[in-house]
C-alpha cells in the first residue's frame, strides 16, 4: 500500500478527479460541513497528505471568524472608524481562533504534496504535517476535538487499531468522522459501477499517472472494504457513540460519524 501511495502522490489530485469527475471535491465540502468546525477546534486530519481536508477546514474557521466579527462590529454601531479600524485588525490577525489542524500521513510523498500545496496556496497558520501510521500514531490521549480520514480507511492494514486508536487521541466529546468509498445498494447502478471501476479507472491511471496496477489495487481496495453496517459496528465495537452514516451519491461513498463520550 505504501509503494502504491508513493507511486501516485504526484498524480493522486489529477487522478481524483478523473476517476470521480471533480465530485471528490462536493463530498469533502459535505464533510466539512457536517463537521461544522467552530473557532478553537483542533482537528486531526489522518491519512490527508495532500491537505485537501485540511484546507476546507481553514478555510469554513476563516469564514466563520469573519461572520463573528462582522456580527460584533455590527453591534458596537457607536464605535469610531478608529476603533472598528483596530478592531478589525486585531481579529484579522487571529483569522482562526486559534484552531489548528494537524495533517498526520504515512507516506512522505504524500506530505511532501500537501506541503508543496499548502505553500503554493498560501496556507501556513494553525497547519502542521506529522510522519505517523493511523494504526500507531504519536499523539498523546485525549488531544484532539475532531478525528477525520477522508479516503484512507481501506489502506489501513488493521481498521479496528485504527479506529481504537481514533477513539484514543479524540477529547471526551470529540468526534469521529470518516468518509470513503462504500457498496451501492442499487443492483443495476452497482453492476455500471463496476464496470467504469474495473475497465475504465485503471486505464485512466496508465493514461494519466502511468500506472495501472497502483489504480487496479485502489479498485479492488473499494471492494473488499466492509459495507456501511459492518463498519459502524466497527467504529461502535472501538468505543464510539451514537454512530450513525450518510450515503452519498447511492452510497459509492458513505460519511461514517460517531462521538467519544
């Protein structure tokens, strides 16, 4: 899996939208909206080397810190342009409230995109890049407000550590959420589904990346990964609480989310 993740890092943001049609990219905004982060939040973001997730978070706190302040602004209608000058300013500086994501991958390929990205995009405040495995990571207990790995659950050797080890970092009353690709319950859709992964997504990586067989494992990963129900009882056997899941598009993708209590 690793040699998989090495061989396509630099190809893996062009990939992901050939293979879904740019709708990887409506799937991690629902993500981020459900997960609704607030000014403060310290998210761990696993298996999220090339940031994706991590600059939708920064970007929803940003958005979110501007409405507050507009919203003050607006109830101090007496202040001076002076003071709504300085204001302004002093809240600009701290545009996240303080949160932070911390991207954690086990490929230094994939952090090695993420950071190129992040620079290129402008993002340094409240991010940082770990080195570390899902199944082990370096992090101490009950750190975390938020636990999120979008796409990189099925690439894990054992999911239970993984998800143990989510349960582990998360803050009592903090919250898991994993999105990835699921089954289709629809058997006609289910059958073209089949079809487009098996004859036309490894073809797209040999066109694309100039690699068939690391697209051809990611195909089969999808379909040996557990259904919707299994991997909830999963996440419950790890500890979690009310967990429950969100298909998307017919389930070819489901958002999992549960809460350490």
């Amino acid at each position: 899996v690793y040699q998989v993740f090495e061989n396509v890092a630099k190809k893996y943001d062009v990939m992901n939208d050939s293979m879904t049609l740019g709708i990887h990219r409506v799937w991690k905004d629902i993500l981020m909206h459900k997960m609704n982060p607030c000014p403060g939040t310290l998210l761990l973001d696993v298996a999220g080397g090339t940031g994706d997730i991590a600059f939708r978070f920064i970007n929803y706190v940003r958005s979110v810190r501007q409405r507050q302040l507009q919203r003050k602004l607006k109830q101090h209608q007496n202040l001076s342009w002076q003071e709504i000058f300085e204001s302004y300013q002093k809240d600009k500086f701290n545009s996240l409230g303080d949160s932070q994501v911390v991207v954690c991958d086990i490929n230094r390929e994939m952090l090695k995109v993420g950071k190129q990205k992040a620079q290129h995009l402008g993002y340094s405040e409240g991010l940082s890049w770990v080195l570390g495995n899902a199944e082990e990571l370096p992090f101490d207990d009950d750190k975390f407000d938020v636990y999120t790995i979008a796409f990189g659950i099925r690439n894990v050797t054992r999911i239970d550590l993984a998800l143990q080890e989510a349960y582990r970092v998360l803050k009592p009353g903090g919250r898991f959420l994993c999105l990835e690709f699921s089954h289709v319950s629809n058997p006609l859709l289910s059958r073209l589904y089949d079809l487009y992964s098996f004859q036309v997504i490894p073809v797209l990586g040999e066109v694309i990346a100039g690699d068939w067989k690391s697209y051809q494992y990611l195909v089969e990963s999808i379909r040996q990964f557990p259904p919707q129900e299994e991997l909830k009882a999963m996440i419950e056997d790890a500890g979690f609480f009310k967990v429950d899941y969100e298909n998307l598009n017919f389930g070819i993708v489901a958002i999992h989310s549960g809460f350490k209590l």
